[in-house]
C-alpha cells in the first residue's frame, strides 16, 4: 500500500507526504531441498530448509513515511519499520545497509533518514539504521546458515551470533 500525499485538501506539507505499508509472506518446502541444516531443537544436522524438514511460513511487515524536510529545501525526511518473523526468508538477496538487507531481518529494523537533491543528476543521503535480531539466519541462504535459532540458542551451540547492528552513512549518488 502507498498513498502519495496523505492530507488532500489539508495543507501542502501533508499532501507531499508519502505514506507505505507492505506485508510479505514466505514459505519453504523441504521436499525440494538438497542440503542439510541445523536443527535448533537439537543442535544435530538434518535434511531440510531453515532447520526444519516441514513446510516452514514466514512474513515480514514494512512501514514507513516519507515527508518534505522543512529545514532544507526540496529534501526529504524518512522513518521506516520492518519485522520480519521466524521463518521469514527474502526472496532477494539485495543489501541496502553494510551490515546486511534491513528488509531480510528476523527480527526489528528501524531507519531515519534525509535525502536531498543537488542537481538533476546529483543527489546527497544521510541515513542510519538499527536491526535487533530476535533469529539467526537473516542475510542467509536455504542451507544451515539459514536455521533460525534464538540468541540464546546460538549461544548454546558454541556460536557467537550479532545480536544487533547499526549502519549509519552519508552518500553521494550520481544518476545517468
């Protein structure tokens, strides 16, 4: 969902506000997969898809407002929310922070952000990003590195998981 000015007939900083939500859903079946993943029940390795050899469901929730800067003129303003649950799997593998896809979390993201543009080609961001992983296995692919575990289950298992990350930049992109 997105709605491109969420005050009409309000006043101009409403109606260049935009407003989005999406919802997606994931789900793995095992009998199509080949590698073998770690059960977190156990800590043994098994066949499987995110350490589980059922059919596994996941979702993610994705928020966000994008409103004028009154500060600087033609800039923006942005704060987004992602969750992803459990067994939430992205179906891309695209990064969009140095610590990995704030989109594929299992777990909480949250980002502010300023954009700007310097010339039709030339634009300027500031933007920073804080995830809280409640599962491991978000940045991962189909195979053990993809088993969710808790931190603590993790932990139990000798492995020594990111619990959270933070990624905050300032850029310079060039559009042709």
């Amino acid at each position: 969902f997105k709605a491109d000015g969420i005050g009409a007939d309000i006043n101009e900083y409403l109606n260049n506000t935009t407003f989005f939500a999406s919802y997606a859903q994931s789900e793995t079946d095992p009998s199509l997969a080949s590698s073998a993943v770690i059960n977190p029940a156990n800590g043994m390795t098994d066949g499987g898809m995110l350490g589980s050899t059922n059919s596994e469901t996941g979702h993610s929730t994705w928020i966000g407002v994008q409103a004028p800067c009154l500060l600087s003129e033609g800039a923006k303003i942005g704060l987004e929310w992602n969750k992803g649950s459990q067994y939430w799997r992205s179906v891309t593998y695209a990064e969009d922070t140095i610590v990995g896809s704030k989109i594929a979390t299992r777990g909480t993201a949250i980002e502010a952000y300023w954009l700007k543009p310097l010339t039709r080609s030339l634009s300027m961001s500031i933007r920073h990003t804080q995830i809280k992983y409640d599962y491991t296995g978000s940045n991962a692919f189909f195979g053990a590195d993809g088993t969710p575990m808790t931190m603590a289950q993790a932990k139990m298992y000798g492995q020594n998981p990111v619990e959270e990350a933070t990624d905050t930049r300032i850029a310079i992109s060039y559009k042709f």
